[in-house]
C-alpha cells in the first residue's frame, strides 16, 4: 500500500537545478526517523497502560521518494505499508499526527513549542537539516497555524539547544598535528585561529601522523560532525568522515594563485606561465621540497617564468625557466661574492638542486 505522506521543499542555490544532493537525502532519513519515534510518543501517550507499542507498529513503515517536483526541489515522499499496519487506519493515523506535529514544532517559536512534542525528541535536529547551508531551507507544509515551517541552520540549532546545551553541526577544519596519542588513535590538531581539539583517527592515517606530526608546514583538512555552545563556539568532534593532508600547504596555495594568472595579468603585458610547466614544477616542490629548509617566497615574472626567494643570510634566490626546464641560482658568499649555479630540472637535477639548497641556504631552522 502506498500513499503520498509529505513533500518537503529545499530552497537554495544548490537545489536551482530541482535536484537531490546526496548528502541532502540523509535530512529525510533523519526525517524518516523522527516521524517514527514521534509516533510511537504519541501512541504511548494515549495508551498509558501499554509499555510498548504494538508489534510491527513501526517496522512495516517506511518513507520512500517517489518523485522530485520542480519549484526548488520538492521530493515527495510516499508512505508503504505492509501487513498489519495497512490494514489498521488508527494507528496509521498516528504517524500522520507525527506528521503535522514536526511542521508545528519547526513553524513555532522556541519559546512556545507545542506541547505534545516531547523536549527529548529534538535532539533529533542535530541530524534533520544538518546538511542545509547557509543560504538555504527545508520547508514543510503545514495545516494548522498558518505559519511557514521552516527550517534553516538557525531554527535547527535553537531547537536542539531548547533540550540541550549543545548542538551539532558538519565542520571543515584545518591545523596542523601538534602531537599523537597513539594509546588513544587520536591527536591534537592544532586550528589556525590557535584553538585546538582532540581528532580520534582511523589506522590508515597512522603513518601521516607518524610523518606530518608536529610540522606546522603541512595541512591537515578534516570534514566530520562537531558539538557547538549556544554562542557557537567548538567543543568537541562527534565524527570524522574524511582526513587529508596538504604538504607544504604554503607553496601548494602559492601555485594554485599563480596558476589562474591570464595574459596580461601585469599591466598588460605580463605572460602567464605555461600550465603544464608549471604543474610539473609546483609538483616537485610540493611533494620533494626539504623539510630543512625554509618555505620560499614564489612569485610570477612577466615572461612567464618563476622567481624564487629566501629570506635568509646571502639573499638567495632561483629563476625557474619554465620552456626550458632550467634552474639558475644566485647568492651572495660570505665575502660578498656571487655563488651562482644552473641546474636542468630532470629527475637527476632535481635531486641536486635540493641537495645544493641543503648546503647553500644558511638558517638555523627548527623543525617545522
């Protein structure tokens, strides 16, 4: 048996298209859940001399998306029944109460929320709409009221605070690994802002924590699902779903600038670098750059070419010749005479040009 249950409404840039993230269909699993146990409430709330509700009360529900209507994006979700369920039209019912309650309670303000939604129920927002950007809504119908039920980042995190003192929500964070408990599995990472937080790590990223430990050169990206205070401030992780590390991110963000430069880009005349040149070289340096030595500035020439240099004793510095695939570096000595040395940047000449940078670059460096 299958009936048309809800349709919810998304709003936002992502859904101008009329279709359905993926990650945006968990909000309706979310929803899916919620709808269920709410019935459950109330069908126990009616029945104070039962403990449970009836058998298969639950299991022979389910919501499935039956199709996806243009205006935004409006998925409607049809309601199947089987076996006994299909047949008892009241405690149908009480999944369709559900129904209207959420809407209700979503369209209300917190202060007055209505009264047959139980406060334990709303910890369910921290996944229902935990998708939803900041330019964006779900929107549910409602019967009674008249009032919009909307929900947004906002109206999600006032519900669950309205039962809890903290809220959740999916973060992107970056740092650096300040130090490992490998007991634990987990490490400190340590936030650009100067905040830090304790990250539980899978086995498989063991061995870049061994590796990118304790060297604030290298990024490490997380994606996952964090507890916020009421004034949004971190609190801890609930989830890590993905771990990356960016090597000597610097450089690595350096060359992404210079790779959208046009010709042009100096007063009109200025060339942009060859792309695949260009690739091969930030490649190198990215991956293969001495973690002894200090990050260089890397800036454009206006032929198209690379210069490198190192704020350091002798005023050091590389033109990188893109066409030609050739290095040539320059330095002042300790008695002020040139050191000069061109390299050709195949496999063989790039293993020297680190090793003679290793020699000629003169800074005490702590690791980094």
């Amino acid at each position: 048996m299958k009936i048309e249950f809800s349709q919810p409404r998304f709003t936002g840039t992502r859904f101008d298209e009329h279709t359905l993230p993926v990650d945006v269909a968990r909000d309706l699993a979310a929803y899916e859940s919620l709808i269920v146990d709410l019935a459950k409430h109330l069908y126990l709330q009616e029945h104070p001399e039962r403990q449970r509700v009836p058998k298969g009360f639950a299991a022979d529900f389910r919501l499935d998306i039956e199709r996806i209507d243009e205006g935004s994006t409006k998925p409607m979700l049809a309601l199947v029944m089987a076996g006994a369920l299909a047949l008892q039209g009241g405690e149908r019912d009480y999944f369709e109460r559900a129904r209207e309650l959420v809407a209700e309670c979503i369209a209300a303000p917190v202060a007055a929320l209505p009264e047959d939604f139980p406060k334990e129920l709303l910890g369910y927002f921290n996944q229902f709409g935990r998708s939803l950007r900041a330019d964006e809504a779900l929107e549910l119908p409602v019967q009674r009221g008249g009032n919009s039920a909307r929900l947004t980042q906002e109206k999600r995190k006032e519900l669950v605070l309205a039962a809890d003192q903290v809220y959740q929500k999916e973060v992107d964070l970056a740092g650096s690994i300040a130090e490992v408990d490998w007991e634990k599995s987990s490490f400190r990472l340590r936030l650009a802002d100067g905040g830090q937080i304790n990250v539980t790590m899978p086995d498989s990223f063991h061995n870049k924590a061994r590796e990118f430990g304790g060297k604030t050169r290298h990024l490490v990206s997380l994606k996952g699902v964090a507890t916020f205070d009421s004034w949004d401030r971190l609190q801890k992780l609930v989830s890590v779903d993905s771990l990356e590390v960016t090597k000597n991110y610097a450089i690595s963000t350096r060359f992404d600038e210079i790779s959208q430069l046009e010709n042009g880009w100096f007063e009109g005349i200025g060339l942009a670098p060859d792309a695949d040149a260009l690739a091969c070289v930030s490649e190198k340096l990215i991956i293969d750059y001495p973690e002894k030595l200090p990050l260089p500035q890397i800036a454009p020439k206006q032929d198209g070419n690379l210069l490198l240099e190192w704020n350091v004793e002798g005023d050091p510095s590389l033109d990188i010749d893109l066409a030609n695939s050739q290095a040539s570096f320059h330095a002042f000595g300790t008695l002020n005479e040139d050191v000069e040395r061109d390299f050709n940047l195949d496999a063989a000449g790039w293993q020297a040009l680190f090793a003679f940078l290793g020699e000629n670059i003169k800074v005490q460096v702590q690791q980094a």
